[in-house]
C-alpha cells in the first residue's frame, strides 16, 4: 500500500461542494455565448434589435413586421425576423450566464462577514438600472449600476481569494460591465473600440471562469519546472490575448477582406499602401453607424496587415511552448492539443481570406481563439511545483 502521508498536501480553495459544478457549467456557456455572438457579429445581426434589453419591446422578439411597428424602435431601424432572434436568443444566454456567476459569487461569499448581504445589495443596484434604463433615466441607470460595481470592487478588495470569493467578486463584476458593453454596442452603433472591447470582456470571462473551475476541482499537474512554465504560459497569454484584441479590431472595421483574397500578399502586392496612423485610431466620436465600417482601404489593410503580422509571432510562440510541453513529462498530450489548435487556426485564418470569410469558417476561427485561451489558462490553473 503507498504511504499516504508521504504525497504532498492538496490546498484545495475552501468552496461549496458544488461550486465547481456549477463553475463549469458556467465555462461551457461562456463558450457557447463568445461563439454564438460571433455569428451574431459575423452574419450582421448585432444592430437587429435596436432598443435594449428588449427587442421592439418585447422580451423575446416579434415574428412578424407587423408586431414590431407599433414600437418607437421601428423607426430606428426596420424589423428583420430572421436577424433579431439571433441578437435576442444571444442576450438571453448572456443574461443567463450573469445568474451562473452571481450564484457563483454568491456560494464564495456566504463564509465572509455580510458577504452574501453585499453581493445581493450590489446586484440589486445593477438590476434596478435597468427598468431606470428602459423609462429613460440614463444618468440615473448609469449611477445605480456604478454602484453596485463599487460595492464589488470594495468588497473584492477586502476578501482573500483562498475560497475564490475575490475573483468571483471580480467575475461578476466584469459581467455587469460586459452587459454595459453590449447595451453600447447597440446604443453606439458599432463603434469599433466598444465591439473589440465586448470580445475582449468575454474572453476574460471564459479565461477567469476556467481559472476558478480548476481551482475548484483539485487535479493539480505537478512539475520540477512549474515556476519557468508558468511564465511561458503567461507569455502565451498575453499574445494570444492581443492577437484576439487585434481580431476583435479586424472585425469591428470590417478589415478581413481589406486584402482581397489574397494571401500570403496583400492586394497583389508584399509592401501594399497602407495607413496605420488612422486604421488604429480608437475613438471617432458618437453618433457614427460602423455598420459595413467607416475607413478606407489603405486604414483597413493596416488592421489586416497588423494581424497577420502578430500571427506570425503567436504562432512561433506557441509552438516553441508546445515543444516544451511535450519534452515535459506528463505534459506531452496537451503539447500536442496546442499544436493542432494552432495550426488549426492558423488554417482558418488562412481560409477566410482565400474562401471570402465564409460565415461557418469566420465563426470557427473566433471559437478557435477561445478554446486557445482556455487550453493555455486551464493548465496555468492547473500547475503546480511537486513540494506546493
């Protein structure tokens, strides 16, 4: 029999017992809304409710033109029936996901002191923004829900995170912001720093989500070399993270195509015109629609060019990382999960420029990003030095 003593103890966060149940759950929905609203994004379908929360004013969304004329929202922009349910059923699950993480957050906090009553006060602050929102009270809406953010952010602050009740504070907080993002995504028409910042808020969602489910769960990779991983996984992170960024911009000024379907040149060209200065000009003012994009070609083939750029340096990186993880005993498998999800991408990519951004191949490659995030966070969750 081995000697039990002999293992190195297990510091396991102190959490309910379904806690990571429900975290997971939580992982798997995050995924299904970040692929869900990219085809929502992709299929042109993000301005197809133009009021918010509701769509035409109705909680779900109407089936017929006639059912969204009587709303003030129809002179806004005409009612498309098979583009709104897309937006709705996408908020619908969002907010769904938003209870996941309050009972979340809610579990982590029932050992501090007040540590439910605070969660449950800042959460009916946001949620009485809302109805304030919707008669017209902006100010006011915006107030309630900075509020509620603030309570939060105090309360995170204050609490340690050896049961996870900081990061969930810290995970529902982002939720209430992501849903403040997506009020402007619709409210300001597109604006390309609002739309890349929705992706980049969901992705940090699936990342903190997937970091607290592994923490939850106790099956820790032990390794002599833990700390040096962890600083390639942290370097994985962060380019991985700005190559979604600079994504998220491609798509938000309609750039994917700005090269035509040429690849690896640009409009026939290896050095093409382009207008870096004002392809990365971040804010534009209020009242512009981006829909179909504002820049002209020479700014567009700059956000292109940026990208392909940036996926030359992700895709080295990764897989000089995922050579380490395979001379890495016990690491090997997951080494060669990251290679085919990189050059998996790296295809996609490739194929939605030659093939003209395919609705199914441009929804591929933003879920591959997202299952990239979570491989590279799920195992820096995971990772431990064999003494820890």
């Amino acid at each position: 029999m081995t000697d039990s003593t002999s293992r190195p103890a297990v510091l396991r966060p102190a959490v309910h017992r379904h806690f990571h149940r429900i975290a997971w759950l939580a992982v798997a929905l995050t995924l299904c809304v970040i692929v869900f609203g990219a085809f929502v994004r992709l299929s042109d379908a993000g301005l197809s409710c133009p009021d918010w929360p509701t769509c035409y004013g109705r909680a779900a969304w109407p089936k017929a033109a006639s059912e969204a004329a009587a709303h003030a929202a129809s002179e806004i922009r005409p009612f498309e029936t098979h583009k709104a349910w897309r937006e709705q059923v996408h908020r619908h699950a969002a907010a769904t996901l938003g209870v996941l993480v309050l009972i979340l957050t809610l579990m982590a906090a029932r050992r501090r002191k007040l540590g439910v009553a605070q969660v449950l006060v800042a959460s009916a602050f946001v949620a009485a923004g809302i109805p304030l929102y919707m008669h017209g009270h902006i100010g006011l809406a915006l107030a309630s829900a900075g509020l509620g953010e603030l309570i939060l952010l105090i309360a995170a602050l204050r609490w340690s995170n050896d049961d996870l009740a900081r990061a969930a504070a810290f995970t529902l907080m982002l939720i209430v912001f992501q849903a403040l993002l997506g009020k402007w995504t619709v409210t300001m028409l597109l604006k390309p720093v609002i739309v890349m910042g929705h992706l980049l808020g969901g992705m940090t969602t699936l990342a903190m989500l997937s970091w607290m489910a592994w923490r939850a769960t106790d099956r820790p990779v032990r390794i002599a070399g833990a700390i040096a991983m962890r600083w390639w996984l942290i370097g994985a992170v962060f380019v991985v993270g700005v190559q979604i960024a600079l994504g998220g911009w491609v798509s938000a000024n309609y750039a994917a195509l700005a090269c035509g379907n040429d690849f690896p040149t640009c409009v026939g060209r290896w050095v093409p015109p382009a207008d870096f200065c004002e392809g990365f000009v971040l804010w534009r003012g209020v009242g512009v629609d981006y829909e179909g994009g504002v820049l002209d070609g020479a700014s567009r083939i700059a956000i292109q060019l940026a990208h392909r750029i940036m996926a030359v340096v992700v895709f080295a990186y990764l897989l000089a990382l995922a050579v380490k993880l395979i001379r890495t005993p016990g690491l090997w498998l997951t080494g060669v999960v990251l290679v085919a999800l990189t050059l998996a991408q790296v295809g996609l990519g490739i194929a939605n420029v030659v093939m003209g951004l395919p609705l199914a191949v441009a929804t591929l490659h933003n879920a591959g990003a997202a299952l990239l995030l979570l491989l590279l966070v799920s195992l820096l969750a995971r990772l431990r030095r064999p003494t820890e």
